[in-house]
C-alpha cells in the first residue's frame, strides 16, 4: 500500500480493493488498487483464505473507487487495521469486524477477496444493511407521499416506484411506516392498512413493494390533501403510543410542487417541527425545485432531485444524515444488536452458525458543521449466538430449566429448539459475494 502524496483537500492514495487484489492485467501487470495482498485459509474462519493482518475496502459498483470522498475516507480509516488486529487478539473467538462509511465505503476485517455476480457488478451498500440503520438513526415513523398525477406518466412514475422502494430499503424492524399515492384522490397502497402505521419488517415491506406495480398516473395532484392526511396519520398514531415514539417524517416523491402549502405546515407542524420534510423531485426540469427545497429547509429536512434510475440509490441516502443529527449532538453512541441470521460461510458441525451483528456510530470530533460534527460511519462486529450461549450460567437453571432470548421485535435470538432454515436471502451481510460464495 503506498501514500503518492497528500494535498489540502485531495488525497491521492492506493488501497487494498476487495474486488481488485491479486488481480492482474492482460499484461500480467496488477491492476491499479489491486496490489499483492496475502491471502492463508484460517480454520477460524471456516478455511477461507483471509489476511490477519489487514483489512480490504469494498466500494459499491456504482460508485467510483477513486472518488475523492471516498480515498480521504479511506484513507483517514487505514488506522482501524491495528484496532482490528488488536481486538482479535485480546479476543480470538471474534469473526468479522468491520467499518461501514457514510460515504459508501465497507472497510472488512481480516481481509479477504470478493467475487462480483456473473454480470461483474457487487451491488452490497453498507448503508442499507440493518445494523448501519438502526445504529446510524433513531427509531422513526415514516409517511411516504407519492405523486401519481397526470405529469408523472412513463419513466418519472418508474423512478418514482425505484424511489420509494429504496426509501424502504433504507428501513428496519424499529421503524414504522406507510404509502399513500395521490391525484385528486388519496390512495392507500395497501387499502387494508388504511389510517394506520406497520412494522418496517421484511414481510410487511416486501408486501408493500408488489403494491407499487399497481400505481399508475391520471389525474391532478392535490398534495395539500396528502399532506395533511399524513400529518394526521402520524398525529393519531404517536398519541396511540405505538411506533417508535421518536422521529417522524414525510417522505415527498413528486415532480413538483404548485404551492409552498405554509399554511397546512403552519397548522400541523409549526413551531415544533416534530415532523421532517423530505422531498424527492423526480426529472429533470426543476421549475418547481425552489417550492420544495422550502419545504425541507422549513421543516428541518432534505430536498433531493432525482433525474435518473441510476441516481435513485446514492440520493434515497442523503436523509440518513440528516436524521442521524440528533444523535451527533448527543454524542449519543448507543450499542445496537441485530436479529440472529444465517453465516452461510462459517460452519460448525451442525451447519451453517447463527450470529448476530453488534454496532455502535462514529461521530467526528471536529466542527464541520454548526451541529457540532458529522456521522462517519458505523463500526460493527459479528457474535456467533454460541459465544452468547457461553455466558449463560446453566448452573442456575437446575435440571429441567433451559434459556432463551428475544429481542426487542420478537425475534427469536436462541432457544433449545430453534431450527433455522437457510435461505439464500439470509446470508450474512459481510460475507456476501466473497470468495467461494455464491
């Protein structure tokens, strides 16, 4: 790994690619961020062949690996390989420790090569895994306004949909949510869940995804009418005291906006500004943009303008910012852990190991912004649930006791009799496309 040289704001810098290592060209010459990197199967790692030594950085397929935000980063967060090294060696039985960037970079320890689909493209974002969610933001409760008025007809309603199921991506069994398109008329995309809030949980959400198919554009789009049927949504279903009982927003995905609609904000949410305002302008024109940018900077929120599909992911992000605020000027470093999955990689005898992920936010410590700093990522680390198991003082149980445990949402962590079934879908987060996978 060698520093070119460091300038003011730009760092030229050659890391350890997960993709690109070991890789040469049709010369035989490496390839550029793909120098040697020593690879040893560990049979703690199951025999993959890992580097104890170092991590490897993986850079989303539609990012650009030498982006300049994305070398500083990098380059500043080189010190967490002793961090690492050290770790694992005041305590061999960790597995996979890591880094997840809020600019889009994955720093994973101990280093290990990944493998793109067969279409060359590794489409893993730290930023929409679970545990970068739930410890990067606080629980929320989430209304998703989407504009299905005459004008959003052909590709705008496509990006529209893309929007707002990465909207859904970016959400996790602690939040709660739902999906109301509107013309003249308001259109609850689940017609069930009509005046209520769900459970962000997989099965709710991918039951919401199959509704967007349906929407189709006609019409005038009368968003005063959304806009106070969502403030009242969230309204009746905080005093019920379900939810999160702790961050609320509206997600707007219109192309444009007639009106400021101060007056309905005025009345619903000022001057508390309880709930956050996030625009997504869908297109290219921007005649309407200065409405909306209004209304997410009167309402402590994010305007974004969404022309392409291809912009749709990187841009759906920009909100997690802005709602991990809060916990930067608390300095609110909060330990989160996830449900148990499946590591399809690291088998024990009986199969695949049931693990867990535990993680907590990095802040900056410097005064980049008026909110006294920035989010820069969220560091985390796998528990096998057998490490868990060993703590259990099986001594108090007596003879016919046995222990479990539960999180928060109703997973079950471990029970005697828990007999998970593998799925391709719960393959674990880190592992996902590396080496002798998939």
């Amino acid at each position: 790994m060698q520093h070119q040289g460091l300038g003011r704001e730009r760092v030229e810098y050659e890391y350890f690619n997960a993709v690109l290592i070991n890789e040469v060209d049709e010369e035989g010459k490496r390839v550029e961020l793909g120098g040697e990197f020593i690879l040893q199967p560990n049979d703690h790692f199951n025999n993959l062949s890992v580097n104890l030594s170092l991590s490897v950085v993986q850079v989303p397929t539609n990012m650009y690996n030498k982006d300049s935000a994305i070398v500083n980063g990098v380059y500043w967060s080189e010190a967490l390989n002793k961090v690492f090294v050290d770790n694992f060696e005041r305590d061999p039985s960790l597995i996979w420790q890591y880094f997840g960037s809020a600019k889009g970079f994955f720093r994973q320890y101990p280093g290990i090569k990944w493998k793109p689909d067969e279409h060359g493209v590794i489409a893993f974002d730290c930023r929409n895994r679970k545990w970068y969610i739930q410890a990067a933001t606080s629980p929320k409760d989430v209304v998703i306004l989407v504009d299905v008025s005459g004008s959003m007809k052909g590709l705008r309603l496509t990006i529209a949909r893309q929007t707002v199921s990465s909207i859904l991506d970016t959400l996790g069994d602690d939040d709660f949510f739902n999906i109301i398109a509107y013309n003249e008329e308001l259109h609850y995309v689940e017609p069930c869940l009509n005046g209520t809030l769900v459970q962000a949980d997989v099965t709710n959400k991918d039951h919401f995804r199959e509704h967007l198919d349906k929407l189709f554009a006609q019409g005038i789009g009368m968003l005063d009418i959304a806009l106070t049927e969502a403030f009242n949504l969230l309204s009746d279903f905080n005093e019920t005291g379900r939810g999160s009982e702790c961050s609320q927003a509206i997600m707007l995905v219109t192309d444009g906006a007639v009106d400021t609609y101060d007056a309905i904000f005025a009345k619903y949410n000022w001057p508390e500004r309880k709930v956050r305002i996030f625009p997504y302008l869908i297109g290219r024109e921007s005649a309407f943009a200065d409405n909306l940018k209004w209304m997410a900077c009167a309402n402590k929120g994010y305007f974004t303008q969404i022309s392409t599909l291809a912009d749709v992911q990187e841009n759906v992000m920009e909100y997690l910012h802005v709602l991990s605020r809060p916990k930067v000027i608390d300095r609110e470093h909060d330990t989160v852990w996830t449900e148990a999955y499946i590591d399809s990689t690291l088998e024990d005898g009986q199969g695949p190991v049931l693990m867990t992920t535990v993680a907590m936010p990095v802040f900056s410590t410097k005064n980049e912004t008026r909110n006294r700093g920035i989010l820069l990522g969220v560091v985390g680390t796998d528990v096998p649930v057998s490490e868990l198991l060993k703590t259990i003082p099986k001594y108090k149980l007596g003879i016919h006791g046995y222990a479990f445990a539960i999180t928060n949402n109703g997973y079950i962590l471990t029970h005697p009799d828990l007999r998970p079934l593998v799925r391709e879908e719960w393959i674990n987060d880190t592992e996902l496309l590396t080496e002798g996978i998939v």
